[in-house]
C-alpha cells in the first residue's frame, strides 16, 4: 500500500508539470503571435514602399505625356496659324481677282453693247441696200438668185463640172493616204451592224430575292462585277433575266459562267465574285484550248503549236453575220482541202490555210489593222510555214494570189458563208434589202434602170440622157448615197455608180 505522502507528492509534481507545460505553451503562442506581427509590418511597410514607388513613376509619366501633349498642341497651333496665315493671303488674292474681273466684265459688256449697236446698223444699212437693188433691177432677192443660177448653169456647166473634178482629184490625193488604212481597218472591224443578241447574253434569275443579291447593297455587287468581268450589266432589260453586253465575246462567256455559278451558290458578296470570276476564267480558258484541239482535230491540221492552238480556240466564241467563226474556219479547211484533191493543189497547205484564215479576227479588235494583217503577224510570230500563210492572206482580195492554194481558200471562204442556212441574213432579208435598195434609186428624176449587184454591196443606176448632164448625174450620185445612208441599215459600205450614156443610132437604107 502506498504511502499517502508519496502519492500526494506524485500527485502534487503532476499538477506542476502540467501547469509549467501550459505555460510553456502560452509563451510559444506568444512568441509565434510577436513574429506574425512583426512579418505582417514588414510586409505593409514594403508595400508603402511599392506604393509610393509606383505613384512617383505615374506622376513622371503623366509629366511626360502632358509635357508631349503640350508640344503637340503648339505644333497644331503653329499650323493652323500658318494655314490661317496661308488663307488670309489667298482670300486678298481672291478679292483682288475679282475687282479685275468685275472690270474686265464691264469693259467686255460696254465692247458687247458697242458691237451690237454696230450690227444693227449694218442690218439696217443692208436691208436698204437690198431694197434700193431691188427697185432698180425690178426683181426680188429671190427671183435674181433663181435667175443667176439658171444663167451659171446655162453658161458654166462645163467649166462647174471641170473644177468638180478637180476638185475631187485634189481631195481624194489629200486624205486618201491617210484615211485609208484607218477607214478599211474600222468597217472591216467593227462596221457590221450586228443583232443585240449576238452582243449580249443573259441569265436567268429565279427570284427577285437573289435578284436582290445580285445587285448587293446600294449596287456595291453589281460595280464588283463589272469591275471584274469588264461587262455591261443590265438588270431590268428583260423581266427574270440580266442581261450581259459587251463587244469582247470572251469578256462575256466568262461573265455569263461566273454570275450563273453565284447564282447556282446563292452567296454573293465582292470576295465571292473576284472568285467566281478567276474560275469562270479558267473555265472558259479550258473551253477555248479544248475547241482549238477539237478544230485542228475536225480540220485535220496537226503539228499546230500549242499557243496558236488556243488562239484559234477562242474564234469558238466570235461569230460573223450569225455564223461561229471556228466552224466556218474548220469549213473552209474541208472544203479547201476537197477542191485541192481535185485541182492537184497541195491539200496539206490548202487544209492548214483555211483553217487559219480568219486567225486574225481573234484580236482585231484590240490590235489595229484588218484581221488578215494581224493573222499573218500571228502566224509569222508561231513559225508556221510561209506557203500556209500565202494561202490564207488572199481571201480577201487584199493580197495577190500567188500560189494555187490561196486561190482555193477564198472559194471555199466564199462557198461556207453563202451557203443557206450559214449566216443570220435570211433570204426574205435579204431580196428585201436589195428592193429597197434599188426603189431608193428609182424614186428620183430621171433615172431609167437600177440595179443592186455585188450581194447589195453596190448599186448601178442607168439615167436618161436627155434629162440630166453630167454634173445633175454627179449631184444624182451623192443624193443617192445620202438617201441609203438614212433609210436602210446595211453592212459595212455600198458604192453607187450613176451611169449616163448617149446613144446615137442611125440607119442605112
């Protein structure tokens, strides 16, 4: 059993140790809280520190931007100065250009008063003198003009008619040289008065909605277009079509893809129609080289060079009175190459000539002399054989024939374009025009015969003798030409001969 001290004093040293513990306990608690605020002070006094750092550089900052601020201000001050400076001299300048001008319009409007007061005398003074003539000739002012012109006739038809001729001799050796090859050039080119629809192509929009897009905000789609394409666009011409004009057919083959591939797409926007158009481009760049190949194919002209191949291609897009350029020109070369079998002609070049013929028509709108010219500067430049273009440069009658070859190529040439069925001109259309042509002449006095020749390329008119002279049948000449001119429509140009012939006929009995 234990002792009751032991365990008192056991008991005693426990309630000790357990005080001195909480009490060493409370001391740590209090050094770690002594250590925690000495760091939190710390901590403030570095950020006071980055504070008032930070403050300084912005107000530095804000120094130099108002100090930049202000030097922008006088520099802007210093220009409007100039400018007002500038101003102020142009409006002196101004002020005393008016005060001349206003003086210069006085002494022009008293100059202008001065004149007219002049001409008003000089009306009266002639009126008089008119009236004095007339009481002493007895006559009219109208009467004596009559009369002088009926004496004129009477005395100088003879010496009238000479200085005509002269006179025309002397103008036709002062422009003929130089008006001609521009004169031929722009009527073989461009003088044919073709139908709309072969300047034109439409597409078809389904509704009035993409329509709408089409068109695009305030017509910002339409300028893309036509920026792009180089076409006309017209958008009500016809109802659920628009139509696309332009001389180039090329421009408007791609024009006619790339505004149905968007119409197809439904998105239609400036980007999307730079792109369209690049692929309608390649599209129809295909199609031309294909046609080209397929021509040398039908034609049976090889060993073309490739660029010449897509040159002759794109004649798959031109037409000439309604009838497609390559397929006349791959007509020509079969028929060239049929009568060169029959003739002992050398049907090689005959097939390649005709073929290329109307090579130059590719271009000539955009090149200046006639198709055959540049046609032949094309076929020099590709190194095609000189008896080929011998055969094709005379179709036209612009070059001599000089191998049998050209002469079979401006008949077959001849041969596809007048077949029925070639071209547009419909027969009906064409007696029609010729009647017109040759009533025009039959209308006027004194002509007995007239007759259209030359497919109504040039009219002969046969007149009385005893009813004109030589210089009323050179008026007749002109008026004829001046009458066609304003009342028909007609290809390129129709020369008009008035011929007057006097026939003596006498008898032996």
């Amino acid at each position: 059993m234990l002792d009751p001290i032991l365990l008192a004093v056991a008991l005693g040293a426990t309630v000790i140790g357990v005080g001195i513990g909480y009490y060493l306990r409370y001391l740590l608690a209090v050094s770690r809280h002594a250590s925690i605020e000495i760091e939190t002070k710390k901590k403030i006094v570095a950020a006071e520190e980055k504070a008032i750092h930070i403050v300084e550089k912005a107000e530095h900052k804000a120094e130099q931007i108002e100090q930049a601020a202000r030097e922008e201000r006088k520099a802007i001050e210093e220009k409007l100065n100039q400018k007002e400076a500038r101003l102020d001299k142009r409006e002196e300048f101004l002020d005393e250009r008016q005060i001349d001008v206003d003086s210069q319009k006085e002494s022009l409007q008293s100059k202008v008063d001065e004149v007219k007061t002049i001409r008003d005398q000089l009306r009266d003074r002639e009126a008089g003198i008119t009236t004095t003539l007339e009481t002493v000739a007895g006559l009219s002012r109208e009467e004596a003009y009559a009369r002088l012109v009926a004496q004129l006739e009477q005395e100088r038809v003879e010496d009238v008619q000479q200085r005509l001729q002269k006179l025309e001799r002397a103008g036709e050796t002062a422009y003929q040289d130089r008006a001609q090859n521009i004169l031929l050039s722009a009527i073989h080119r461009l003088g044919n008065n073709l139908p709309s629809n072969l300047m034109t192509a439409h597409v078809e929009i389904p509704s009035d909605e993409i329509k709408g897009k089409v068109i695009g905000r305030e017509g910002r789609n339409v300028r893309a277009f036509e920026r792009a394409t180089g076409v006309d666009v017209l958008i009500d011409d016809m109802p659920g079509y628009i139509t696309l004009s332009s001389f180039d057919p090329i421009r408007r083959e791609i024009a006619r893809v790339a505004l149905e591939n968007l119409v197809k797409d439904g998105r239609i926007q400036p980007a999307k129609i730079e792109s369209a158009v690049e692929e309608a481009r390649q599209e129809v760049g295909t199609t031309i080289r294909k046609m080209g190949e397929q021509a040398t194919y039908d034609a049976n002209v090889p060993n073309l060079d490739p660029d010449l191949i897509t040159i002759l291609g794109r004649l798959y897009f031109r037409t000439s009175y309604g009838q497609n350029v390559l397929q006349h020109s791959v007509e020509v070369a079969n028929l060239a190459a049929m009568l060169a079998a029959e003739t002992g002609a050398d049907v090689a070049v005959a097939r390649a000539g005709g073929l290329l013929h109307d090579i130059g028509k590719t271009v000539s709108h955009e090149v200046s002399g006639s198709h055959v010219d540049i046609g032949i500067r094309i076929l020099q430049k590709y190194n095609v054989a000189e008896p080929v273009i011998l055969a094709m440069r005379a179709h036209h009658e612009e070059y001599p024939y000089e191998t049998p070859e050209s002469i079979l190529v401006q008949v077959a040439d001849a041969l596809s374009g007048a077949r029925p069925g070639a071209r547009r001109d419909s027969l009906e259309n064409y007696i029609k025009r010729l009647t017109e042509l040759e009533a025009i002449a039959l209308g006027l006095a004194g002509v007995d015969k007239a007759f259209a020749i030359a497919a109504g390329r040039e009219i002969r008119v046969l007149v009385n003798p005893d009813a004109l002279n030589d210089f009323e049948a050179s008026t007749l000449a002109r008026t004829i030409a001046t009458n066609i001119e304003q009342q028909l429509r007609y290809p390129g140009e129709i020369k008009v001969h008035v011929i007057r012939e006097t026939r003596v006929v006498s008898y032996a009995r």
